[in-house]
C-alpha cells in the first residue's frame, strides 16, 4: 500500500463492520428460533433490517452528497446503532423486537455507503486495491462466526446481544481512528446530467435489478442455513466453521480481483457470479446432508458474495459521477435491501410450507433470472 493510503485504519472498521455481518447473518435467526418464534415470524423480523436499506441509504446517502460530511454521518450512525440496540435488553416480544430491529438498522445503513465513498476517496487511482482493504471485514466476519460459534457451542445464546454490542463497540471507535476524504472533483461530462440521468442510461438500470434479484436468491441462506444446518444435524461450532469457510473462499477471490477485472469485463463478472449463485442454492437445497457437497457449495461464496460484490462497487463507481458518488452506492445497498427483505419473507413462508429444497429452488431462478439479464447486450454501455 502506497503511504498516503491508511490502510489499517480503513482496515479496522471493515474488520469491525463486517463481524456485526458476521455475527446476525448466522446466529440471528438461530436468536429468534431460542425464543420460540416460528419460521414466518423469523423471516419478518430478519426482513426488517433489510427493508430498512430502502430508505436508510437513499436519505443519508443524499445528506452526504449535499453536506460533503460523510464521516461525521459515519461516526454519528455507529453510536445510535449501538444505542439503538441496546434497547433488545428491555423486552423479547414480537413487537419490541422488531422496533429494535427497525431501529437499529435505520442507523447501521447509514454507514457503509458513505464509509464506501470515503475508502474509494483514500484509494484515488488505485481503486484496483479496494479489494486488499475490505478483504478484512471479510476476516472479520470469520472472526465472528467462528468466535460466536464456539461459544454458543458451550453457551447459552442468551449472550448473544451482548456479543452483538461488544462489536458495535468496535465499530465506534474505529470509525473515529479514520481520517477523512472526498473524492476527487472531475470535469462533468457533456450530457451526463444529474443522477437520476446517470441511473438511466443504457445497463445502469438492468444492472440494480440485477444487484436486487442477487439478493432475493440469498434470503433463505441467511435467513435459514444455520437453522437448516442445525436440523439436519450440524453442531453449532461447525456452523460457525462453515460460514468462515465460504468467506475464506470471500477473500482469496479478493485477492486476485485486481488481475480478473483487468481481463474480464465487469458484466462477464458478474454473469459468472450469477450462475454459480444458482448453482449453490440449488446444491443447498438439495444436498446439504452430505458433508462434501457442502463444502463444495461454501466455496462457492467466493462468486456469489466475493467476485459480485467487488465488480458492482466497481460498476457504481464508474456508473456516476463524482457529486452522485454516495446517492450511487446509496441505491445500491437499496437495492440490495429490498431483494434481502424480499429473499427472506418469502423463505418465512415457503419455509414452512413448501420446505427447503422448494425453498433453495426459487432463490436459483432469481439468480438465474439475473444471469440473463446481464448478458443481454446493451448498445452504449461502456461495461
């Protein structure tokens, strides 16, 4: 890393960020399944958060373009994410629960987005290394489901909202060791005009449908895999152990992003990531009792969360400009949003009454759906 570049710092908050990540997408639902909540009921309140990214990026993601304050939105989101959810301690009822859930999130989506901005400011012309600096929240994760796993192994996860708020902790005080940064201002190009200008041209549009399918394909897996896992037997250690599998698989494609965006194209990418998406879905639904196949369909986190998430940061980046930067990846963690709320209120209710293999089946088509749509050509697009 080039000197001018804080690389542990930014590092640090990505490694804290995305253990918050790492201990909801496991263990949240195994949570609400301890406290006897039934699958639908489990599927609304895990949808919560990620209907709260339909309007939680788009409003600070516009403060933050006008205000140009996107670390102050940064610091300001961690601490009320930690108070906000602190409030899970007063009451476990349904209603409660999902004002916490709400809440909390409203807060937390505030984050990433502009945090985003600021990594790619840091980065300048070397954007190619984003992927050097977020493959440590993709640690961090691991940290956490490993970490949480073992411990709820032995432990009741009672504890589990503590161990929720000690990471939060982490991520307010890394995100005051960060230092700022703006993008760099560049001419506007003839006819670019504002952002909702920028959204339409050719393939910008097909493409967040895309981003909004992928994550419908992932609500069962979130939403479900740990409680489907541990019904088919697996130990709550080797849950853990699993979900840091298919993020290990995360970083080593991090590794190697630089090189296979300089030799792919960004749709090519994303194409392939869709494909191998569907293929995993349907390897869990169908074959997650046979050890082997399920690590095959963990290393398949490598396309479907690693290679896709690097080529579309890298496509909203070069989708608008400099001014539209955080209203960009605002949408784009919308889009993500509403798909994962989509994903997993319809993996509540088919889980219950169609069962997994039904369940896994229909996130398949959704990646499917958008394996096509990307490869359809779009005269203009520069991708």
């Amino acid at each position: 890393m080039a000197a001018t570049i804080p690389y542990w710092r930014l590092s640090g908050f990505y490694f804290f960020y995305f253990a918050l990540l790492g201990s909801a997408a496991p263990f949240l639902g195994l949570y609400f399944d301890h406290l006897g909540f039934t699958a639908e009921r489990i599927g609304e309140l895990v949808a919560i958060p990620m209907l709260m990214r339909c309007l939680a990026p788009n409003l600070w993601g516009w403060l933050g373009d006008v205000t140009g304050r996107r670390l102050t939105i940064v610091r300001v989101g961690a601490v009320c994410t930690l108070i906000s959810f602190g409030l899970i301690f007063y009451s476990k009822s349904y209603a409660w629960l999902a004002l916490v859930m709400a809440l909390h999130a409203f807060f937390w989506h505030a984050v990433l987005p502009q945090f985003e901005v600021i990594t790619l400011a840091h980065l300048g012309a070397q954007t190619a290394r984003y992927s050097q600096i977020r493959l440590w929240g993709s640690i961090g994760f691991i940290a956490a489901v490993v970490g949480l796993g073992a411990l709820f192994e032995h432990l009741s996860l009672d504890i589990f909202p503590i161990a929720v708020l000690t990471i939060m902790i982490g991520i307010v005080i890394s995100s005051a060791w960060v230092p700022n940064a703006v993008p760099a201002e560049h001419a506007e190009l003839d006819g670019q005009g504002g952002f909702f200008r920028q959204l339409c041209r050719p393939g910008v549009l097909a493409f967040f449908v895309c981003v909004g399918l992928m994550q419908v394909s992932h609500g069962p897996y979130y939403t479900f895999f740990s409680i489907h896992l541990e019904a088919l037997g697996y130990g709550r250690g080797t849950i853990g152990l699993l979900w840091a599998l298919g993020v290990v698989a995360e970083i080593l494609i991090f590794l190697v992003m630089a090189r296979l965006l300089a030799r792919f194209s960004l749709r090519q990418v994303l194409a392939a990531s869709f494909m191998l998406a569907a293929l995993r879905w349907l390897l869990l639904g169908t074959l997650a009792d046979h050890l082997e196949v399920l690590l095959i369909a963990q290393l398949m986190h490598a396309a479907t969360f690693g290679s896709f998430h690097a080529a579309a940061i890298h496509f909203v980046q070069r989708s608008f400009g400099h001014r539209q930067q955080g209203q960009g990846q605002a949408l784009y963690a919308t889009l993500a949003g509403v798909g994962g709320a989509l994903g997993a209120l319809y993996s509540g209710y088919s889980w219950a009454s169609l069962g997994p293999l039904w369940t896994f089946a229909i996130a398949s088509l959704a990646a499917l759906v958008a394996a096509v749509i990307i490869a359809i050509p779009v005269q203009g697009s520069r991708e």
